[in-house]
C-alpha cells in the first residue's frame, strides 16, 4: 500500500498532502487587505515554498484552481499568475467567483501536483 504523507497537519486540514507521487496543496490565501495582485504574489510564493518541500515545482502543476471574490480582480490577479507560470508549463484551470473565509481575501488559489 502507497503511504498517504501529510504535512503542516492542523485539526482541519493539512497544508500539503502527497500520494503515489502527486501532491495536493491546501487552498491558499494571501494578506487581507492587500490588492489582488498581492495577495496572488503572495500565494504564489507560498505554494513555490510548499511544492519544494512536497519534492515538486511549479513547472509540475497538473491543476490549479482559483477562487475570486468577485471577478473585477480576474486581470489582475491574471497578470501576476502569467508572469508565475513557466512557458510551456501552463497547467489545467478554472477560475470562478466565491465568498471567501472573510471579505479581506480576494484570491484564494489551490494546486495539484506531480513529484519530481
């Protein structure tokens, strides 16, 4: 049997979960208050830290999908998410509007992965 590897586990989730070489990240979020691009460069950055330790990277993603606020921060948060995604890497994606945990996160971006 293929072990199931959790890590940064709290009571209601973990944070990266790895399986027969994919690896699921928890939706992320950035800093409340900040503008959409932001909080993407943010949340990008986290999810760069997170596949390294899960022994993936970005040109890895098999799916990412994004949770929006409201739709208005679609270009924004695009410019940033382009400018992340390695050429020739781009991965399957949906994009939608969603109520987040609280109204100061206007993006909120989960990722599936394969292992290197």
């Amino acid at each position: 049997m293929t072990e199931i590897k959790r890590m940064h586990v709290g009571a209601r989730m973990s944070q990266i979960v790895t399986h027969n070489g994919t690896v699921w990240l928890a939706g992320q979020v950035g800093n409340p208050g900040e503008s959409a691009a932001d909080q993407t460069r943010t949340i990008l950055a986290n999810i760069d830290k997170l596949l390294a330790e899960a022994g993936s990277d970005k040109t890895r993603v098999l799916s990412a999908t994004i949770w929006l606020s409201d739709m208005k921060y679609f270009a924004e948060m695009n410019e940033v998410w382009d400018a992340w995604v390695p050429e020739g890497h781009a991965p399957a994606r949906a994009c939608g509007e969603s109520k987040l945990a609280t109204p100061e996160f206007l993006v909120e971006i989960m990722i599936v992965a394969a292992q290197a």
